[in-house]
C-alpha cells in the first residue's frame, strides 16, 4: 500500500504494515494447535468450514441461501466428534486494548451469539494486555452464565469468560512460549460431558504434563 505521507531529502524507503487483528489472532490459534497435538484437542480455525448459520429466512431456503454466517475465531472439538456434538470451546480474539469488564457491548453480542449457535459449554473473549514484562501472563474475569436450550434440546449452562494476554513479553521465547501454551490450555478447565476432566483430557496425562512444566518460571 503506498502511503501519500510528506517527505523531505533524498532517502527513499519503505513502510512494512501488519494487520494485528491477524497476527494476534493467528499466533493464538498456532498455540492451540500444539495444544491440541498434545492433548486430544482438534482446532478449528476461521475459515475452516466450521462455520454455522445463524438466520434461516424462508425466502433464503427456497433460494437455497442462509444467512447471516457466523465463523468464530478458534473452535475446539474433541478429537472423536459427531457433526451434533457441540465444541468444548469457543474463542474469539481481538486486538484492542481493553479493561476485564469493560468490554464492549458488541463483543459480548458477538459471543453470545457464538455461545447460543455453537453451545459450547465455556466461551472465550481474548484481547491483548501490556502488562509488567515479568509478570502475571493471563488474567480472566468470568462474565457469568448463559441458561439456555442445547442443540439436542436440553438445558444447557454456558461460561462467558473475558481473558487478557500479556503481549509485553517475549513471546518468541521456547520457554515462555511453553508456559503461555500452559496458561491458554488453563483457560478451559472442564469437557463437554461435564466431569472434571480437562477437554478430554486423562487425569494422569493432564498431571503429568503438570509437571513437566512445574520446573519452567
């Protein structure tokens, strides 16, 4: 994209622009990848074909069209699902700085619309955070519950979680980079059948891998 910007002198140069929205959304969903390899977890990422539909208009389906489509960010499903199994996660990333319980009133609509789609049983706002470079990794705020009717009818209690990133470390780093894998994995302590388990997840792997990393800073 060239940029019209006023200049002075005779060095030419050049600007490099990033869309973080996708870089931030792309390096979360590489994380949960090799979470997923580690742990049962099969990620489905925007864009995948995991998508649903939230309307149905009768002049659409006699015109074979649906709308509107909604695609979150991050699905995780367990590695053995059926089509009406619904995800253990949802997880929507946004690049905006933004106070826990303070977010906006559109990105709550946006995840409660995924939430009641999808019905999965926790879902996730997950925004960029520049905190102390040596300090606390992720904080949560829970948001409360959603009491609605699952997709095969039945109640269904769903968490809305706001979560925050500390962007101000180095990311790049294999340690820390374990330890965020960690932390992110935190983010969703239950599985879909509703036992104590963590996303299908055994007890005796999940503490294992507890203490593998209990030794990292």
């Amino acid at each position: 994209q060239k940029l019209n910007a006023p200049v002075s002198g005779h060095t030419r140069t050049f600007s490099l622009l990033f869309d973080m929205n996708q870089v931030f959304e792309g390096y979360v969903t590489q994380l949960y990848r090799e979470i997923g390899l580690l742990h049962g977890l099969r990620v489905v990422a925007q864009g995948e074909g995991q998508g649903e539909h939230l309307l149905y208009a009768h002049s659409d389906l006699k015109k074979g069209g649906r709308r509107p489509h909604l695609k979150p960010d991050i699905l995780l499903r367990g590695r053995e699902f059926t089509k009406n199994d619904p995800p253990v996660a949802v997880l929507d990333t946004k690049w905006k700085l933004t106070a826990l319980g303070e977010e906006s009133v559109t990105d709550l609509y946006q995840l409660y619309a995924y939430a009641g789609q999808f019905g999965a049983p926790q879902n996730v706002l997950l925004y960029p955070w520049q905190g102390i470079s040596n300090g606390q990794r992720i904080e949560t705020k829970n948001l409360g519950f959603l009491h609605q009717h699952g997709l095969n009818g039945q109640p269904s209690t769903q968490s809305v979680i706001s979560a925050r990133l500390n962007v101000n470390r180095k990311l790049f780093d294999p340690i820390e980079r374990e330890i965020v894998k960690r932390e992110l994995f935190m983010l969703f302590p239950s599985r879909t059948d509703g036992t104590d388990e963590r996303c299908k997840l055994g007890e005796a792997e999940y503490h294992s891998t507890e203490s593998s990393l209990s030794s990292l800073p």
